[in-house]
C-alpha cells in the first residue's frame, strides 16, 4: 500500500514523530511529548486494516535516522531471514523473549546515519543474557542438553566452585572468570548451536560482558546494577548474577521474574544512554516496532515492558524510555481512532495504578467514502465514482487493504482501455493472474486449509446449522469441533462482527459482511452450492409435514431463494402474509431477501406450484405484490448491485402500499413504503432495511 495510509497521518505523521522527537520524512527536530515517560502505542485493527503497513511507513521513514528495531512477534525468527531456524520452544539456557531481547539490542545499536548520534550500548543486558544463554545447566540429564568441549565445562566448574564460596578471594576468581571466557570464545558454535543467526549478536555481547566482568572488581556500576536488584540473594555482585541463572531455568514465576529482570536491564540502559547531555540536545529517541503483538508471545512481551515502564530509576529526572508501537488484532472500531492523537491531550499517565495505565490502545476505523475516491483517483470519470465507491466500500468491508486492491485493479483496468462494469470489478485480474476476489480473501485468511473450512460453511445462518452440515460433509470428523475453530478464528479479531439486525446476534454464523461475500462468491465457483443450501435447509424441514406445506422457517426460506426457489417462497410469504402482525412479516422478508443469489445458469425449480392462499381477486393481487417486492429487494440486495434505479425504488414503495390497503393493521407496510426507498437509494440492504417498529427504524 505504500504511503496510501488513509486515516493513519495522525499517528504517522502526528504522534510518533512528537514522541521520538523527529519528523517521519523530514531531517527536522520535532518538540518531545511526554518528557516524563510516554505510553507504549497499540494499533489495533482487524485482518486487512493496515496494520503492518503502518509499521512499514514508520520503519522506512526513521531508518537510518535512529535507533531503530522492527519485530514481527507473530513470524518465524521475528520476520528475520537469517533466525529463520530459530527455534521457539523454551529451553533451560533460552527462550522466545531472550532471542528477542539479543535482537532488538542488536538492531537499535546499529550505527545511524545522523552525525554525533552514537548508538545505545546494552551492558546491562547483554551481560544478564550472555551469563544466562553460556552456562550450561550441568548434570541435571537433560537429553538435549549441548555437549560442550571439556575444556569449557571444566572452566565453568572451577568458576562455579569459587563462586560459592561465602568470600571468594577477587583476584583468584577474576582469573577464572578470564579462563572461562578464554575458554568460550572458541566454543561459541557448539554452545550457541540452539540459536542460529545469533552469531554477530553473541559476539558483541561477549565482548560487552568480557569487558564488564573483568573492569574494577565488583563495584563497577553494571555489576553493581545487577547487585542491587538481586538482593534476595547471599553475595557479592558477581555471586548474585551468577546465582540469578537458578531462577531462569525455574519454570513458571521462576523464569518469568527472570525475564521481567532482562527487560528491566535493557530498558536502563537505554535511560542511562540517554543522558542529560543527550536530552539537552533533543537526540531523538529509539523507536521499536512490534507487530502482531495479540500472539501468546506479543502478550507476554508487551505485560514485561509494561511492568518495566512502571518501575522508575528512582529519584531526579525521569528516565528516557524508548517509543514502543504494536499492532495486535481487534475490532478498531471498540478503541479511539488513530484521528484522536491529534493533539498532546490524547493520553497522560495516572500517578497511581496497574502497570497498563502506560498502554495507549488506538482503533484503525473503516476507510471512508472519501478515502475511496482518493485510491480510485483520476482513473475514473465521475460517473463511475459514484457507483464504485459504494460498491468498493461495501466488498472491502473498510478494509484498506481490500479496498486498495480493489482499486488498484480498476485502475489498471481503465488505463488499459477497457470498458468496466462496476458489477465486475470483483472479476478483474491482477498481475500474477488470480481475480481480485481471490486475492482479497487468500490475504484475509492466508491459511488455504482454514479458508477452504471457511467457504463450506459461510452459508450457514447458525452454530448448530454449521454443524450439522460438516456432519454430514465430513462424517469422519468431529463437526462441533471444526466448526468452534471457525468461529474462534473469525472471532478472535480478524473479522468484523455485523450479525443481523432482527436475528438476536445469531446470523450469519459467517458475521464479517465482506468476508462472507468473498467465501460465498468461493463456494458459488465450485460445485456444493446446491448440495450445501440443500442440507442446511433440511435441518430447518420440520418432520413429516407435507412438501407443499406453506409455513416453513425464515431460515428455510432464505436458503430456499438461494437455491433459485423463488415460487416457494413467495407462497410461504402470501401464506404467512395472514398470520402475522406487519413488523413481523417484514422483519422475515428483510432477512430472507438477505439470501445469496444462485451461480448463473442455476436450475430454476420444475413447476411454480399452487399459492393456497390465492382464492380470490385480492389474494392474487396481494401474491402479485409479494412477488415483486421479494424480488426486487433480493436483487437490489446482492453485494454487487450498484445503484437502484428509481423504476425499482418506485416498485418498493407501490408494492408496500399494496400490502398496506389489504391487511387491517398495516400502518408498519406505510411506513416501510416511505422509509425503504430511500434507505435503498442510500445503498442500505436486507437485512438492514428498518423494521418499524424493530431494529434499525
């Protein structure tokens, strides 16, 4: 998407320039916000919305220009080629937040392209996880425990042995220490073997940890950093860190305190970097970038960093923390938009409080009309804009990406000559040869196995209908448990959540109104359209009744007009048309005519059957009525129809006037013949035309 981030400027351009103290595109100091300690930023936005692109333009802008890291916590090896190996398994001497600690010290003490703007070092860090990552766990029979050269293990013993000592004599264990480092150096490939890629970084946190464990004794100030937060241990500073390794290889709160510890290392030695010199001069600040924070690893890093930020260095200046953004999953439109930052009034800090009172939480709201007409540009004459921007917004679901793409491929497509139909704009090629409603749905669920479950089930109106359809697909499964996975993956901030209006938050059980599209318009491609409507149409067939019985289910209805039934169900709707009170019988048309439309070329049914309720003149008139609304509103409510004519609008309000002059209480069709043709005008569709009454009037 490239700088095509519409309704991001104010974090990109805004707020995180105001907290690293640096324009994004501009070599221009910027006035810091929040000198006392600002918030980590989390974007949050469900699949498509521009997370990581967003992340992209703030990793391309600063690059080179500060300190600078960006992590994607949800990839292997971070998103970094050369850790593609690493493994992500917990280990007695590593683990995921260690290998992320070793990277982002690495990455933000690369040397900038900025003059005078020495990079931070990590002494305090680098020394905790060198003194932690080499010593190994010793003879607790481990069968993958690293077999290290003898020389090493034997150095490493006679360290440990003097060590515990309750006063070990300084010089003699100052010689160890040279003897087990000496004997390190040459062992690095077989003791860091479990971590592949990480060899420029053990380098130079060997050479940091060398240099601060063989200086002026203990009472060097990274020792005695360490000292002084290991007080719970017996010793000087050097017993307590070596003792401190006990407490990673803890599982549970053990190595948790241990981590809390390494992060609280790295964010020290960032403030001490950031001196009163360099806070005088405005250096501008490091910048983290850590997408995809919503994984078990990104909530795990983001509550440490947290609780680091609630720890302060004591008494006198505030310390400089490093500016934090993550993305995480979520429905964007539950948080504040990213427009409310603005201003330096979006956020302070409360004196008191749990450590994420320092999590500032920012929603990516849908694309607007007027963010479409800016990706559609000059390519398209202002006829077309009126019917593709709607069509656009509709198909993306506001979704950025989706309505890039989109986009981009009508431009493509009128630079080329070609005439369009904004109703095509779906089947428009992309330049590897997919359609763009392949490419919309493989980058909304890019697992083909997930997406294949997906479109098998997108018909389906609820939780037990889903069911019982991958029964009888998939008897050698377990049906309730494929479909609670699909509900868990749409559910767990990928999707928006748009149930009907009417339906009790029931349907569809697919409630992302533009994925479901993109998996019905899949599913209408391939072969099971009528097998699949079929089945799940029978599990609302009551037993033993008559074929031609007129009072089926709402839920049989809206599959049987997907299956092109169109007769049957004009017939149950004239037969229902009697029995019920008006703001019922139109809540059921409105989620019926709500169904998808049949593949082209569909079987229309064998005959058109007998309407039971057509005994006279009037109930001809009204079944005349009925059928015409109902087709019209299913037609005007597929996600590709553009706007309504006004022959089709004037068809809705006469044929509702109809069924008011031939129901006695029929107030609710009157006001529906008044209010739905504009609502249609406004490109609103069943099912959310309002109900009077009910829902949306």
């Amino acid at each position: 998407m490239g700088e095509r981030l519409y309704g991001q400027e104010a974090l990109l351009d805004g707020l995180v320039p105001r907290l690293v103290g640096l324009e994004r595109t501009r070599e221009r100091l910027v006035r810091l916000e929040h000198p006392k300690g600002g918030p980590v930023v989390q974007v949050l936005g469900v699949q498509g919305s521009g997370k990581s692109a967003a992340l992209d333009a703030l990793y391309h802008g600063y690059n080179g220009r500060l300190p600078l890291a960006r992590v994607d916590l949800a990839a292997a090896g971070f998103g970094e080629r050369d850790l593609a190996d690493l493994p992500d398994r917990q280990a007695p001497n590593a683990s995921p937040v260690t290998h992320l600690l070793y990277l982002l010290s690495y990455k933000l003490g690369l040397r900038t392209h900025r003059l005078f703007n020495r990079p931070p070092k990590f002494p305090r860090l680098l020394l905790g996880l060198l003194v932690i990552t080499a010593s190994q766990p010793g003879d607790t029979g481990e069968a993958d425990r690293p077999v290290d050269p003898a020389e090493l293990r034997d150095a490493e013993s006679r360290l440990r042995a003097v060590i515990a000592e309750d006063r070990p004599e300084t010089k003699r264990r100052k010689e160890l220490l040279t003897q087990w480092l000496d004997a390190l150096i040459p062992s690095l490939p077989t003791v860091f073997a479990g971590l592949p890629g990480f060899d420029a970084m053990i380098q130079a946190a060997l050479t940091t940890a060398r240099d601060q464990l063989l200086k002026s004794g203990p009472a060097h100030r990274t020792l005695r950093w360490w000292g002084s937060r290991l007080t719970l241990y017996q010793g000087d500073d050097v017993q307590r860190l070596f003792t401190f390794v006990r407490d990673f290889r803890q599982p549970g709160d053990g190595r948790d305190s241990a981590e809390a510890l390494l992060v609280a290392a790295f964010l020290d030695d960032i403030a001490h970097h950031y001196c009163l010199l360099r806070r005088i001069n405005r250096k501008p600040r490091p910048l983290i970038l850590l997408d995809n924070a919503h994984t078990p690893l990104g909530r795990r890093v983001i509550a440490t960093l947290l609780s680091g930020y609630d720890v302060p260095l004591g008494s006198g200046s505030p310390p400089t923390r490093p500016v934090v953004v993550t993305t995480a999953l979520g429905d964007g439109r539950e948080h504040r938009p990213l427009s409310d930052v603005a201003h330096s009034s979006h956020w302070s800090p409360e004196p008191d409080g749990p450590p994420d009172r320092w999590l500032l939480r920012l929603g990516i709201h849908p694309v607007t009309t007027t963010d479409i007409r800016g990706m559609l540009g000059g390519a398209v004459q202002p006829s077309q804009l009126t019917q593709l921007t709607p069509l656009v917004k509709r198909l993306s679901g506001g979704r950025a990406s989706s309505a890039s793409t989109m986009c981009d491929a009508v431009a493509r497509h009128l630079r080329s000559g070609a005439t369009l139909r904004a109703a095509d704009v779906l089947d428009l090629r992309e330049p590897d040869g997919r359609d763009v409603a392949e490419h919309m749905l493989e980058s909304l669920v890019p697992d083909e196995e997930v997406r294949d479950r997906l479109t098998l089930m997108s018909a389906a109106l609820d939780e037990p209908a889903a069911v019982r359809l991958w029964a009888l697909l998939r008897p050698d499964e377990d049906a309730r448990a494929r479909v609670a996975e699909a509900i868990s993956y749409a559910a767990r901030g990928r999707c928006f959540r748009e149930p009907w209006p009417g339906a009790n938050g029931s349907r569809p059980l697919i409630a992302d109104r533009a994925l479901r599209t993109l998996l019905l318009r899949r599913l209408r491609g391939g072969d099971r359209w009528d097998q699949t409507h079929k089945l799940l149409r029978a599990g609302y067939d009551p037993p033993g009744l008559d074929s031609r019985y007129p009072a089926y289910s709402t839920p049989y209805l809206h599959h049987s007009l997907a299956l092109g039934e169109d007769h049957l169900v004009v017939r149950c709707l004239h037969h229902r048309f009697a029995l019920e009170p008006p703001e019922e019988w139109l809540a059921t048309v409105n989620l019926v005519c709500a169904a998808p439309r049949p593949p082209d070329g569909f079987p229309d049914p064998a005959t058109a059957g007998l309407c039971r309720a057509c005994q006279d003149a009037e109930g001809k008139a009204v079944h005349r009525a009925i059928n015409r609304l109902t087709h019209t509103l299913w037609r005007l409510s597929d996600p590709l129809a553009i706007a309504p004519a006004e022959d089709d609008l004037a068809r809705v309000a006469a044929t509702l006037k109809t069924l008011y002059q031939h129901s006695d209480d029929g107030q609710a069709f009157l006001t529906a013949g008044s209010q739905w043709p504009q609502r249609l005008r406004d490109r609103t569709q069943a099912p959310d035309l309002p109900v009077p009454g009910g829902v949306g009037s």
